[in-house]
C-alpha cells in the first residue's frame, strides 16, 4: 500500500481515485485471465453452432415463385401510397386557403357572440372565451379585431389563428 501512495502522490491522485483505479485494473487482469483460460479449455459443454443449414433453410423458402407475385404486389402498393400521402398534403393546403378565404357572412361577430361561440374557434378554450366576454362586458363594444389583444390569454399568434373567423359588426 505504501508503494500505491507514493505513486499516486507523485502522479497526483487522491486516495479515492488511486483506489478505484486499482479497482479498474484488477477487474481488467481478471477479465483478461478468464478469458485466456475460456479460450485454452477445449470444453465441450461451450456450443458454436452453425446457423447456415437454418439460414439457407429460410432463404430458399423466402425465393418461392409464388412468393414473388405478393413481393410485386406489396411493391406496388408502396409506390401507389405515396401519391396518397401528396394528395393529402394538397388537400391539407386546399383546406387551410379555404379557411382564409372564410366568407363575411359566417364569420362571428364578436360584440354578439357566446362562450360556445368563442370556444369553438382554434385555439380557444373556455378559459379564453370567458376573458373575451369579461373584457367586453368591462369595454362594451370591440371597435376592431385588434382590441382582442387586450384580452388576457390573447397574443398575436393567436389573434393571427382567428382573425378569419371573426369579425366586428
């Protein structure tokens, strides 16, 4: 031990560290020497098997010509899915201009508009929707659609979701 500290005085260590260092090496001497004694013993009770009579098993029964016609197929239909997933994204823009495009006449007036009303606009919930009602109890009537951002729960984000929804007669 007194050998271990001075060099460990000399390299710097403390003598926590010196300690779990000597643990390190003598795990790593021991792992070493069962390792050499596992590999010098001929012992029959350690299995290698040879997984080629099961692998070619597998692939001749993988190349079956019947096989192939669903291989094709599932190909196809792989290649066919994905004109389906750009069809729904076209279809996901087409949805979102709709919704720009809200006509005048349906969009919520909201000097008149209920909780339900306002809760049923993106991004708003019951919580919110009762804030508007309160504010405009408190101001009586919205001039613009831009007084919503008095509202508490109200930023431009969310303002910029609902503004083609609602209007202020």
């Amino acid at each position: 031990m007194k050998i271990l500290n001075k060099i460990s005085n000399k390299i710097g260590f403390t003598e926590t560290e010196s300690r779990i260092i000597l643990f390190l090496l003598s795990t790593l001497f021991v792992g070493i020497i069962i390792n050499i004694i596992k590999s010098k013993s001929d012992n029959p009770d350690l299995l290698e098997f040879d997984y080629s009579k099961e692998d070619s098993t597998f692939y001749n029964a993988s190349i079956n010509p019947a096989d192939e016609d669903s291989l094709q197929k599932n190909t196809q239909k792989r290649v066919e899915s994905k004109p389906e997933l750009s069809d729904f994204r076209i279809a996901k823009k087409e949805k979102n201009k709709a919704s720009e495009s809200f006509p005048a006449a349906n969009k919520l007036d909201i000097n008149k508009a209920g909780l339900n009303d306002f809760a049923e606009l993106p991004g708003i919930g019951i919580k919110t929707a009762q804030n508007i009602i309160d504010y405009r109890n408190r101001i009586g009537k919205f001039n613009s659609i831009d007084d919503l951002l008095d509202v508490k729960g109200i930023g431009k984000a969310k303002l910029e979701k609902i503004k083609n929804f609602i209007s202020v007669k």
